[in-house]
C-alpha cells in the first residue's frame, strides 16, 4: 500500500510505477554470435562459507546472519548457473567469467576502496579461484579485477567489441554490488544486458530485491534460469 506521508510504496507497485513512468528498455536481440554470458566473482573470497568473507563473519560471530545467503547460493544459484553455463556452452556462446583478483602478492594494485574493504585478493590464492561447480573449461576467458565493475578496472570493453558482441546474459554474486555495478556500465556503454534474476545472490533479500527492482526499469532485462535456458536453446 501507499504510504503518502512517507512516499513508500511496495516493491510491486514501484515497479509499476517506473515502467510506467520511463517505459521499458528494449529487448536484447541475442544471438549466437552476438551474446555473451558473464559470470561474476562466483570464487571462493566472496561464495564459500569456509573463505574470505565467509571466515571474517566467523571470525566475527556473524555467521548466522549469512545462512540465508549461502543457503540461496547451494540451493538456487549455483543450480541455476550449471544450467545457463550448459545452455551457453550447448549454443556456442561466449562464456566469461569475472572474478575479483590483484595482479600482486600484497594487492597494492587494488583500489584504495576494495583495500580498505580487505578486498585484497592476490591472483594464486584459494580466495581468488573460482568454485569448481561452475569453474571455467578449456579456452573461456577469466577476467580479474579490482573494482566492483568488471568495466571499470579491465579491458573487457575491448575485447567484447573485438569478438563483435553486443548482449550481455549477466549473473553471479553479489546483487547489489558487482552484478549491478557491472550492469549498470555496461547498459551505459550500449550492450543489450540481462540478469538472470534466480542466478545471483545479495547477504540479504531486501539487497537482493532492491537491487533487482532499480536495474529492472533502466538497466537491464530480468529473466528467470528457465527464460535464458529457454533463450539460448533457441539460438
């Protein structure tokens, strides 16, 4: 319901609101050669209780206030992800995979914010491998970085322009941090972007959902696992 002394509304209804108000952004027209699906930081710093930021919280006796998290991860996410990686590799898509990783031993070459955040994960650590259930195969490219958008610290943009594509299928971890800040560039550069709503993850719902809701009517297409599934068969 509208609270119209606050302004609030229900994420439904503001939905409604913004589509109403901006109109929808166009459909991205994929294609085989014209798409790319790009997994994000699915590794061990930030995806593995035992690691990274899954240790700190343990360190710190947070750890349940991430089940649901991890649970979302195991149980939806990474399922999920299996079966768009599938599909991609089925339909002859490129398939990315984006993880955060300094190029240095101590991360000096990381950005003072993801330093000061203790996001200094060196390159050959266990904290930057990527988790074996949806690790990359044979020639698929890995991207590190040290920003939250893949755009912002990489030469992505290159080489997406080089292997001639403009769609971008966009799933992994977390919502409301990496996944939006890579969907919001790379809207802004003019790539034709999805997010594979049921393949990510925020460390709690309302970031979730609220991140999904404000990519929704400017950023990005919203898809289920099935659509995309669905999508890429057809290609």
């Amino acid at each position: 319901m509208n609270d119209a002394s606050t302004g609030r509304m229900s994420n439904d209804e503001l939905q409604d609101m913004l589509i109403t108000l901006f109109g929808d952004i166009p459909e991205p027209q994929l294609t085989k050669d014209n798409t790319a699906l790009l997994c994000i930081d699915v590794q061990y710093m930030d995806a593995h209780p035992d690691y990274g930021l899954g240790a700190r919280a343990k360190a710190l006796g947070l750890q349940d206030k991430l089940d649901y998290y991890w649970s979302r991860l195991d149980e939806l996410v990474l399922p999920n992800m299996q079966r768009v990686l599938a599909a991609a590799r089925q339909a002859g898509v490129e398939v990315i995979h984006v993880r955060v990783a300094s190029q240095t031993e101590d991360g000096r070459d990381s950005t003072l914010r993801y330093k000061a955040l203790g996001l200094k994960t060196p390159r050959d650590t266990k904290d930057a491998q990527i988790l074996p259930e949806v690790a990359p195969r044979e020639d698929e490219l890995v991207i590190s970085k040290v920003t939250s958008s893949v755009f912002n610290s990489t030469n992505i943009d290159r080489l997406l322009r080089n292997m001639g594509i403009n769609n971008l299928i966009i799933m992994g971890v977390v919502t409301n941090g990496c996944v939006e800040s890579s969907t919001r560039s790379a809207a802004e550069l003019d790539y034709g972007t999805i997010v594979v709503e049921d393949a990510t993850a925020a460390m709690a719902p309302q970031l979730h959902e609220h991140s999904i809701l404000s990519m929704s009517y400017k950023d990005a297409a919203i898809k289920s696992a099935d659509e995309v599934v669905n999508a890429l068969e057809a290609l």
